[in-house]
C-alpha cells in the first residue's frame, strides 16, 4: 500500500504541473523505472499502483482515501486485487515439484483466488511463521515451541539456527513441533550444536 500510493501520487501530481517536454520525459522514465514489472518476482510499486489506480478509475478518489484508512497490505490485496488485476499484471504461482519448477496456477476463473491468497499470505506479518510458547516442561525446564502450521513448512536451515540460539539464550532444552510433509515432528535442540528430528504422527 505504502508504494503503490507514493507511486500513484508520484504520477497524478508531476502531471498536473505544466512541465517542459524535457522534464516531462525525465519524469516518465523515472516514475516506469519504478513500477516496471520484475520478471519471475512482484514489484509492490507496480502492483500497488495498479489497485490504487483502478479503485480510482471504478469509484473516484474518496475510494481511495477511505482504503487507505481502513486497509493494511493483505486486506488491501485480499478486498482489491481482482481477477481482471491478475490477468492485467500476468501474475502465476509457480510451485517446486521433485527438481523442477512447473506452473502451479494461472489467473482463471478458480485459480487468481490462489494467486491472491497466496500473495496476501505472504506479505506484511504474513511472511513470518507464527511460533508460539507451548509450555515449559517442570522435570528440565525444557522449551516447547508450536508452528501454527497454514499449510507452509518451515525452512530447515533458518529453524535449526534459529533453535540453537535459542537454546544458547534459554539455557535449557528447546523443542519445536511443527510439521515437515504432512508429518507431525519435533525438532530438538538439546546441546548447542545438536538438532535431532522425531516423528510424532502421521495425518
């Protein structure tokens, strides 16, 4: 929201002003260097210009403002990004299968409702995994972590380094239950240097 505003604003004031040819040009490069499209990736600039941009084209600017009091970046996203939007914007996920990357979906009828809660998903305090204190166990005052799973695994290397310090800064075992391929586990962490895996069940 924050760049798609600035960007908007950007684009609606230098051409209101009676600029030369030159600097009018100047301004042009500049501002489409900013939204320009980045190819496999999301430019929040562009995106964000394009919403705020069409929310003004369909329902004036007192749309916009209202928006932009009410909304943060996934609402904004969830309530805004239309299906005609993610056609407009070419956007796709794409996911990992075995060693390759294949399409996983395109902006049809069903599959930019995907698209866009994949985005809304990842964005803002969505992109971070929510990690809770479970409980600390009386007999060695172990810490035991729990990964509100949402159907996204945690990446290995970062949550193995992250458990070592926390265990450097607890001073007592850490245990983390999570899920990893569909698999209920738990990750240990009960020296400083030692991580070790269970399987607790399987769905």
């Amino acid at each position: 929201m924050n760049e798609g505003w600035a960007s908007y604003w950007h684009y609606k004031t230098l051409n209101r002003l009676d600029l030369s040819p030159s600097l009018h040009i100047e301004f042009i490069k500049r501002h489409n260097d900013i939204i320009t499209p980045i190819m496999g990736g999301i430019n929040p600039y562009y995106m964000g210009f394009k919403i705020f941009e069409n929310l003004d084209k369909m329902y004036g600017q007192n749309k916009i403002f209202e928006v932009r009091a009410l909304e943060r970046d996934a609402s904004f996203i969830r309530r805004y990004l239309t299906k005609e939007l993610c056609y407009e914007l070419n956007l796709f996920e794409y996911a990992k299968r075995r060693s390759d990357y294949v399409i996983k979906e395109i902006p049809d009828e069903k599959g930019w409702i995907e698209i866009r809660n994949t985005i809304c998903n990842n964005c803002g305090m969505g992109s971070i995994p929510n990690i809770v204190v479970d409980d600390i166990l009386k007999k060695d005052n172990t810490l035991v972590l729990k990964h509100i799973y949402d159907g996204r695994e945690l990446n290995s290397n970062y949550m193995e380094a992250t458990l070592k310090c926390i265990y450097e800064l607890w001073g007592y075992p850490v245990k983390l239950n999570t899920k990893i391929s569909k698999e209920d586990i738990e990750v240990c962490c009960s020296e400083p240097t030692t991580i070790t895996y269970k399987t607790l069940r399987c769905d």
